[in-house]
C-alpha cells in the first residue's frame, strides 16, 4: 500500500480534522463497533453525531473506502432514542482484482435509527438493548437489527456483545439481488479514570447469498480503542485488523472514528 494511503496517518488526521472543524462533541460510548445497552438519551435531548470509517486493502493494488455518517439523535423518552443518518461514501480503487478502478464520492443514502433500552446494565447484571435500523439509497434497501447485552464489573470494566442480523436488497434494471449477514461484535474496555478508557473489540461477520441460504464468506476482525469523554464531549477511535484474509468481501483494514455533542 502507498504512503498516500497509509491507514493510521488518515484516522489520525480524520480525526483532527473532525474535532478542528466541529468544535466540541459528546457521546459516552466506549466502542466504535459496538452499542452499549445504556446508548439511550434522556427524555427531551438532542444529540449530533459525526462518523469517518475507512476500509483499506485488498491484498492487490490500492484500496481505500471512506464512509461518513452525519447522525441527529432524539430521546423520545428515558429509554427510547430515534435518529436519524445522513450516509456519504468516497471510494478509491487501482488494479484491485474483481473491481473497477473508481475515485469518486456519492450519497448513499439515509438510514433511521430505533433504540430501545429494556433493561439498565448499572441496574441489572446485564443490560439490554434493541436496535432496528432501516437505510434506502434508491439502489438498495437494507435491514439491520441488534440485539445489545453489556455488562460493567466494578464500575470500571464493561463487556459488550451485539448479535447483528442484516438483510439487503439491491435493485437493477435486470432484477432483485438479495443477501444477508450474520454478525457478533463485542469488546472489554476499562476506565482509567471518569474520562478515559482503554479496550480491545472485534467483530465476525459471514455474508450469505439470500435469506441466509448459502454462506459465501466469514471474517474476523480485532483490534485497540481508545475513548475519552468529560460528560460534555467525547471522541472514540479504533483500528480493527481482519485476520483471516479474506480480501474478496472485506478489507485488511478497519478504522473509526465517532464524535458527537449533546444538546
């Protein structure tokens, strides 16, 4: 991979570059993969959110894939929050095999975000959370839907497992193509101090050829986050690596970065 596309040097810089054009965010989420169970808003509140995703690598030639996500929250009651996604995407690819060599940004789409909290982690031993979220871009429909467990220990660590569940229809002059994935993502993350936290997460995805019929893929992703938030804002990062090299369906890379302020 080129200097130019070098993975850690763009996060960082995403990230400065978020938090230098945006000002100052706020959100209490400890994994950039993964929801927690208390990821709710009081009754009344508003939050903004900003997303930057990169997926790098093929295993031939240069790829890089930007997916940025400008996300307004609602708190309709103490446990139930609604939101809404703006959803951009700029993709670069060079003598990748299987896909045309392409530079360009669209829209891709918006998504609505439904959350749920059925029961408090700091009130229960676990703490769960259901999440639906539709996205149309006019070319595709997607379906996705989580069901959220976390668990804190101590007060200082929590453990986080999401049970994903997607569906997607993508629409053409020649018909319907329909696939579907399975996804676990999770992670342990430990407070440092009321502000900041350190942890690992990952996540395994197999995609499948219609409502689950035939599996055509599994991977597996772990990696390092880092979160800091003061109660006023926040940002979380983390750089996921895939370790079974399956390039045909998935990146070798992962990085995110979230920031976001509540009103």
């Amino acid at each position: 991979m080129s200097s130019a596309y070098n993975p850690i040097r763009i996060v960082l810089a995403s990230a400065l570059f978020i938090l230098a054009a945006t000002g100052i965010y706020a959100d209490e989420r400890m994994f950039a993969y993964s929801y927690q169970a208390d990821s709710v808003l009081p009754k009344g509140k508003v939050e903004t959110e900003q997303w930057a995703t990169l997926r790098s690598g093929k295993g031939t030639g240069h790829f890089a894939r930007w997916d940025i996500r400008h996300e307004i929250e609602y708190g309709f009651t103490d446990t139930f929050t609604g939101g809404l996604y703006l959803n951009f995407t700029n993709k670069f690819a060079d003598g990748v095999a299987n896909i045309s060599d392409t530079n360009g940004t669209y829209f891709d789409g918006l998504s609505l975000e439904l959350k749920q909290m059925m029961l408090s982690p700091y009130k229960n031993p676990v703490g769960v959370l259901l999440y639906v979220e539709p996205t149309y871009s006019g070319k595709e429909f997607e379906l996705e839907g989580k069901l959220v467990l976390e668990s804190i220990v101590d007060e200082k660590w929590h453990f986080v497992t999401n049970l994903v569940a997607e569906q997607e229809w993508e629409y053409s002059s020649t018909g319907t193509t329909h696939e579907s994935a399975f996804k676990i993502t999770g992670g342990a993350a430990y407070q440092l101090n009321p502000t900041v936290s350190l942890g690992i997460e990952g996540k395994i995805a197999t995609k499948y050829s219609g409502f689950y019929s035939s599996a055509e893929s599994t991977t597996l992703f772990v990696g390092p986050n880092i979160h800091f938030g003061d109660g006023k804002f926040n940002i979380t990062a983390a750089v996921l690596t895939q370790l079974t090299s399956v390039y045909t369906s998935a990146e070798s890379l992962e990085a995110r970065v979230i920031t976001g302020i509540n009103f």
